[in-house]
C-alpha cells in the first residue's frame, strides 16, 4: 500500500515538473515572438524616419 501511495505522489510530482516546463518553453516562444515584432516596428519607424516621405532614403540613390 504505501508502495502505491509513494509511486503515485512520484508521478504526481513529474507531472507537475512536465508541466512547469512546458509553461516556460511556451512563455520562451510567446516572448521571442513579441521582441521579434518590437524589432521589427523600430526598424519600420526607423526607415520612415529616414526616407520622410520618399519611396526611397535620399542615400539609397547610389546603392544598386
């Protein structure tokens, strides 16, 4: 009996672990996705900010 008791509070534990682990991976991608999209937004307003308007920044004139 108290060998049941035992494996039963060991699996109970595990899950618990297995879960703690999957909240932190999801919570890793769910992060990753929004600094990606911060970025992105900067280097968005950053172009903008530096062409004023034009199709193309004046010193993109003489890249090819």
């Amino acid at each position: 009996m108290i060998d049941k008791i035992i494996a039963n509070y060991s699996k109970l534990i595990t899950d618990i672990a297995s879960l703690i682990e999957q909240g932190r991976k999801t919570t890793v991608r769910y992060v990753n996705t929004v600094l990606v999209a911060t970025y992105w937004l900067i280097g968005r307003r950053i172009v903008e900010y530096e062409q004023k308007g034009k199709e193309r920044a004046e010193y993109g004139k003489e890249l090819l």
